[in-house]
C-alpha cells in the first residue's frame, strides 16, 4: 500500500472512530453512496457519499488482516512443535 493510499484508509478510520460521525455516515449510505463528498448547491452543501475511500480502507484491512493470518499460522506450528517435543 502506498503512503497516499494508506493516508486515505487513515482517514476514513479516523471519520469512523466517532459514532456521531458513524451514525452520519450510515444515514448517509442508505442513499446508495459510500465516502462524503460536498457539493455547494446555492447557500447550502449538499453532502454525499463516494466509494473509494471505503475500497482502499478495506483493502488495507484486506492485507493486514492476510499477514497477521500468516503470522498466527507460523505461531501456531511452532507452538504444536514445541507440545508435541520438536
């Protein structure tokens, strides 16, 4: 993952740490969306979500989770190793 890229899942974690922020972000998605953009219309924002930032979010969760996968595994085998006398 990229610096850029892990910037963006950084961000959409810090977004998603509050449950204000959470419960916005819900609602939101229930219109169809992912990730808030504003767009001006008039005097007011009109906020909607966007995908990608939630796509790179997960793929960073993606293959942390994957490495940590083969961590636990490589831990595991030493561990039976180690009980069964080797």
């Amino acid at each position: 993952m990229s610096v850029a890229e892990d910037a963006v899942a950084g961000a959409v974690f810090a977004a998603l740490a509050d449950p204000t922020r959470r419960a916005v972000v819900r609602r939101l998605s229930q219109g169809g969306a992912a990730m808030v953009v504003a767009e001006p219309a008039g005097r007011e924002v009109r906020y909607r979500l966007t995908p990608a930032p939630f796509a790179e979010a997960m793929l960073w969760m993606a293959s942390t989770g994957a490495r940590w996968d083969e961590r636990l595994a490589r831990l595991e085998q030493r561990l039976a190793q180690r009980a069964g006398g080797g």
